[in-house]
C-alpha cells in the first residue's frame, strides 16, 4: 500500500511529463507486476486526491483522464514506469537498457575461417567430382566403342564375314587400312580429322554417317593446330583425331604386305588373316603358328567372341598406327593401354558389347617389362583375351 502512494504522487508530480497524450517509456509485462499501472481506479481510496485537485473542475478532468490512460493501459497491456525508475534510468543506473545492435558482416577473422573452410571442403570433394566425370567420360566412350563394332559388323556383312584390314604400318593408301594416319603425340595425323572423313582410307566411316568423333575418347584431352587440308580450319585448336586402337591379332591383309613380312608395297584384295607380329614378341610372327589370328568374324572360337577385344583406348603417349601391338610370352607392354577413366580403359569385343577395365595397378603404364605385381595381373587380364594358342591350352608365361 505504501508503494502504491509512492506511485501515484510520483506520477502527480511528473503529470507534466508523463501525460497520457504523449508516447511513454514502457517496461515488459514480464518485469514489472500489473499493479503498479499508473493512475487510481476509480473507487479507491486515492480516488478523492484527483477530484480536490482543483475547485473549480480541473480535479474531474484529470480524473475522467486518468481513467482513460488506465483504461488504455489495461486494454493494451501497456505499464507505465514511475518517474523515479525514470529519473534512474537516464542516469544510467536501474534497469539494464537494451544494447545498441551491432552493424552486420563478416570481420577478418570469421572472413579468413569461411574461406578456409570453403578449401577444406574443395579439397576433400574435387578428387570424387573428378572421378565421377571421369566414370561419365568412360560411359560415353563404351558407346563409342559399341557404336564402331557395329559399323564392324556391318563392313563384314558387306565384305564376305572379313574383318577389315588392319596392317602394322599406319598407312594411308585406299582400301588397305582399316583407319589411316599416325595419331600419337608428334605424329603427322595426331589432329588431322579429315583422314578420319576420306571413306577410302577409314573404312568404317561410311557405316558411321561421317561421324569420326566416336574415334577419340571424350577422356583424352589432347589439343593441338589443326593439320588437315582445310584452308577454312587453318590455325583453329582442334581435338586429337584417334584415341582407339584395334587389336593385331584381329583384321586382314593383302598379299603384297604379306609377300614379304610387310616390306613390299599393298597390292591385292585384303583377304588373308593378319600375322599378328608382335604375339610372340619378335614382331615377325605369322598367322596362325603358335598363337590364333582372326581374318574373319566367323573365326573368333576361342577365346570366342565374348572374350576377344577388337577395339580398345591406347594411351596417347605409344599410340602410333591403329594396330595395337600385344605380347602373349612374357609380361611386356610393347604398346600402352589407356588409363583415362579413372585407371580404367575401355573395351570393344567382337560381341558388340563394351565393358570398362579398371585397372588393377592404379598408375600409368609405362612401356617395357613388366615388374609391378598389380600390372602384371593387369597384362594377365588382357592376355586372357587378347588371342588364344593353338594347342587349345594357354602356356604359363615367362616371367
């Protein structure tokens, strides 16, 4: 009751300032009780000090006034501070007053720990993002491989169930190579498309509409001038032309590259197997005399056609002629499989389907013998399908 009269002679003598008319400071619902809402009800016992206020009325307005400011309050849950709260509050002391709220951003310390972070994340995701394209690159160059086994089978449909030729010379004389030109790195055609494009001298071109990008794999990144005969492409940054490469176990030959062991100029119509030179290492293996060769599609018994690669990705740094070079003795690479989809490479078989070989050694092949346990299995894998020996039983290697 004693601070209830406090209260109100507080807010008598600061009516002044405190005046229902004008914004007052407020204070939470929460802070400050419901009963020290400024003003009497009327009815009270301090009722009877706002009507003798003043003679002549004044007391009736401020009371009628007063009311109307607690009825507001009551109606909106407003509570008036005392004037004495007042009087501490802008004197800094009393009731804690709200912090000022700080500008927004980033200061140099939190900028630097986002930018660290940001290269944390960078480096642990960017190795699964480049995989993942890398195993989206292998899905399209499967369909490339598949796409040029069926341009295959159908150049065999044409041509008596014969493959097409396949010399181990990189030559570009019409109707004797199966796909022209020397597309390593350095080589003449490395990014010459239009040997690609000539019909007599790719000759699965014309069962694959013109297009020749199914030559190249979308994994191998090579770039260079353009070295065509175009005077329109002259000085452009074209993509290398060829990435696949055809087994040398698999194709044909005329008889003038076989007169001789291919010292003697083509000539003839290439009929006769492929001696598939390098089979038994000594780049001077004849068809057919300890390990197969097939001229025809017919032909692919054993290992059988599920099992025999014709086309596959040649990594660009032994990629020569279109003729891939495989030894069956002794674990050697003389020619080098690609290794562009994720230590993958992809595979043609004369099936039709293609497959992806993930390699077991997860480095780049270099050329030579063979040391590392995890490449040799990688050899022995291609060896399995790659041709088959005539006695029917596949000799131990030579290590």
């Amino acid at each position: 009751m004693r601070f209830r009269e406090t209260l109100h002679r507080s807010f008598h003598s600061h009516s002044s300032v405190l005046d229902c008319g004008s914004p007052l400071p407020l204070l939470d619902a929460d802070r400050v009780s419901r009963d020290n809402a400024v003003g009497p009800q009327e009815g009270s016992a301090d009722a009877p000090s706002l009507a003798a206020a003043s003679p002549n009325g004044e007391g009736k307005s401020q009371r009628r006034r007063g009311r109307r400011c607690h009825h507001n309050a009551t109606r909106r849950r407003i509570y008036f501070l005392p004037a004495a709260w007042l009087r501490l509050r802008e004197s800094g002391r009393g009731l804690p007053q709200a912090k000022a709220s700080r500008k927004t951003g980033f200061t140099l310390l939190e900028l630097l720990v986002v930018i660290a972070i940001i290269g944390l994340l960078t480096a642990l995701l960017f190795p699964a993002f480049s995989r993942g394209k890398q195993r989206a690159q292998g899905v399209v160059c499967l369909n490339e491989g598949k796409q040029l086994m069926m341009a295959m089978t159908m150049y065999a449909g044409d041509n008596q169930d014969y493959f097409p030729p396949n010399p181990d010379d990189g030559n570009s004389i019409p109707g004797h190579n199966w796909c022209s030109g020397k597309a390593g790195i350095g080589g003449a055609d490395e990014f010459n498309p239009d040997v690609l494009k000539d019909p007599e001298r790719s000759l699965l071109v014309s069962y694959l509409n013109g297009n020749v990008s199914v030559f190249h794999c979308p994994g191998d990144k090579r770039m260079g001038g353009y070295q065509g005969a175009d005077s329109a492409q002259a000085g452009r940054q074209v993509p290398s032309a060829r990435t696949f490469s055809m087994n040398q176990a698999v194709g044909t030959i005329c008889p003038g590259f076989d007169s001789a062991l291919r010292r003697a100029p083509h000539y003839g119509a290439p009929r006769l197997s492929v001696n598939g030179p390098w089979l038994d290492h000594s780049n001077a293996h004849r068809r057919d005399q300890a390990w197969h060769t097939y001229g025809k599609l017919s032909s692919t018994v054993a290992p059988g056609p599920s099992m025999l690669w014709v086309l596959m990705d040649e990594s660009p740094k032994e990629l020569n002629d279109a003729a891939f070079a495989f030894g069956m003795v002794t674990p050697i690479w003389h020619d080098v499989p690609g290794t562009y989809h994720d230590y993958g490479c992809g595979f043609a078989f004369a099936d039709g389907h293609s497959e992806t070989r993930r390699w077991a050694s997860r480095a780049e092949k270099q050329r030579g013998f063979i040391r590392d346990a995890a490449d040799r299995r990688d050899w022995l894998w291609m060896r399995e399908r790659t041709s088959a020996h005539v006695s029917g039983t596949m000799p131990v290697p030579k290590l």
